[in-house]
C-alpha cells in the first residue's frame, strides 16, 4: 500500500495475479475465494469504487451515481471486520460522512462521483425481505461462504435498478464476493461443479444451480505448501508458499504462526483454500487420512463383477 502525498489517499495494489484479475473483471457476477489474508476484501471494497469510477454519467448534471449493498451475515462481524476494512480505504475525512445506524452507510461524495455504501446483515433467509426495497447498482457479499443461495439470488435480483433510465442508466450492474474454501455441502462448490450437488435436488434444480458462463469465479494459490514424507504418503509439515497472494501486506512468518495448533481439515480450509468438511471433536478413525484413503474422483462400478 501506497499513501498519495498530494491528496492522502492510499493507493490499493494488488499483490497477485489473481487478485488483479479479480479487480479488473467487469463480469455480471465475479466471485474471488482465498486463503485467510489473501487480500480478497480490500480488492472488493477497492473493486466497488472502481465501478463508481467508471460509471456513465448522468445527461441532467454531470454526476456518476452509484449505490451498492455490503452483505455480512451479522452486525458485530460487519462492524468490527468489513467496515473496519472500507473505512481504512475510505477515511470520512477524505470521502465523506459515514452514518453509525443500522443499517450503516456510507455517503461518498468526491468529485463528480455520488456513491451510496449500505451495509446490512442478512442472517437468514427471513431477513430477505430487507433487501426487497432497495434498488441497486451492485452487491458486495463479504465471506459468502456463510451466505444461502436465498440471499444470493435475492441480492443479484436487486441490481440493475440505479440509476434509472431517465438518470442515463449505469455501465455495469451485479454482484461481487469473497470467501474462504466453504464446505463440499455449501450450494457454491456444488453450482460451480466443485463438488457433488446435493442427491436430493430434482434434474430441473440442478439446472438452475449450474453456473452461468458468462459469470467469473478466481481461485488464489494456497498459502502455505505441504511437506511430505518421503514415501508421500503422509503430511509431515507446511512452509508457506512463495506464490501466495498479499504475502507482502502480512507481517512476517504469519501463515506459520497462524496454523499453530490448528489441525489439518482447518489448515487445508483456511490456509490450503481446499474445500473439505471443518469438524470440531476427536475423529473416530484416527487412522483415516483423506489423502490416503479418499478417493480423488468417484469411483464407479465395473460392469460385469460383483
């Protein structure tokens, strides 16, 4: 990061190929997943003002107008984390007020840009109808891995809708996330054929759940690497990886501090960005070991055998 001394502003470079993919991606849908301090909330708030910076301006006074909904599935999590993170990009000094009643915004007004930040939480399907009277530009759903595929759809169902026509309309409209690895039962690794869809889903909802070509979707580099026996049958320890993303943000040696006490399933979800079951408890096969005895594709009869 970078301060500009002429006006104060910091200056967002992406430390990654993939998330500079990310921030450039003008698709309707453009979802980044990553490892634990990979940078994929900074890029999508900075992501946000790059789209106000594009936006076509209005035939009546010359003004880019904007209004987006941030997403975090509660209020204190909001506050002390994703808020936390825009306001370190856009300080009410420099981009105007920012106003502490639920739900928060942010009334940006620099320039020739009007940009209206709303963040809301939507805890469950229940809270949808809060969304149901906004008309938006865009949505940013923060850590969608703990997102319902209800809210998903609602979000995206609300752009589109400003500015309005008679405003001179809007460039771009949709939705942008970020996340960990969820589990393979998320609706999202399913959607995107990253994992099996659910058995009970009818061939007509598995259709809907298949993920639109013209959407994006951009998966980091792991953080850290495994070190193996040297049979390579068995994990023995990590070393970070050199081409892991936003490395050069973090403090020193942080993934291998970070993975202290941790077992494998939350180091391989939070740091490896694999998407595997995160359980609490004692196994009861001590012995299985997923890379050992799981198989890597589905394992399908042989015609002919019992």
């Amino acid at each position: 990061m970078r301060i500009d001394p002429s006006t104060g502003q910091r200056i967002f470079e992406p430390d990654g190929d993939t998330l500079g993919r990310y921030l450039e991606s003008n698709a309707q849908v453009s979802i980044i997943r990553g490892p634990i301090g990979s940078g994929t909330s900074s890029a999508s708030c900075m992501k946000i003002f790059k789209f106000a910076l594009e936006q076509r301006k209005s035939p009546i006074d010359g003004k880019r107008r904007s209004k987006w909904c941030v997403i975090r599935d509660s209020y204190p999590l909001l506050e002390h984390t994703t808020i936390v993170t825009w306001l370190h990009w856009f300080p009410e000094e420099l981009y105007g007020r920012f106003y502490w009643s639920k739900p928060f915004l942010h009334e940006i007004r620099v320039g020739d840009i009007e940009l209206d930040v709303v963040f809301m939480a939507l805890e469950g399907p229940g809270d949808l109808q809060k969304l149901r009277s906004f008309e938006l530009t865009g949505v940013f759903i923060n850590e969608m891995e703990f997102t319902s595929k209800a809210i998903f759809d609602e979000a995206e169902s609300r752009t589109k809708r400003f500015p309005s026509k008679d405003m001179g309309g809007s460039n771009w409209f949709g939705v942008i996330g970020d996340m960990n690895a969820p589990p393979p039962d998320h609706w999202f690794p399913q959607m995107t054929g990253e994992a099996p869809p659910a058995d009970d889903l009818t061939e007509e909802e598995l259709a809907r759940l298949a993920w639109p070509a013209e959407w994006e979707y951009f998966v980091q580099p792991p953080a850290l690497l495994e070190i193996r026996s040297p049979d390579g049958e068995t994990v023995v320890g990590y070393e970070t990886n050199p081409g892991a993303e936003n490395i050069h943000n973090l403090a020193d040696d942080y993934y291998e501090k970070t993975m202290r006490g941790k077992g494998k399933a939350w180091i391989d979800s939070r740091l490896r960005n694999k998407i595997v079951h995160v359980v609490d408890g004692d196994p009861v096969w001590r012995q299985y070991n997923a890379d050992k005895h799981l198989a890597a594709k589905e394992l399908r009869p042989i015609m002919g055998h019992d």
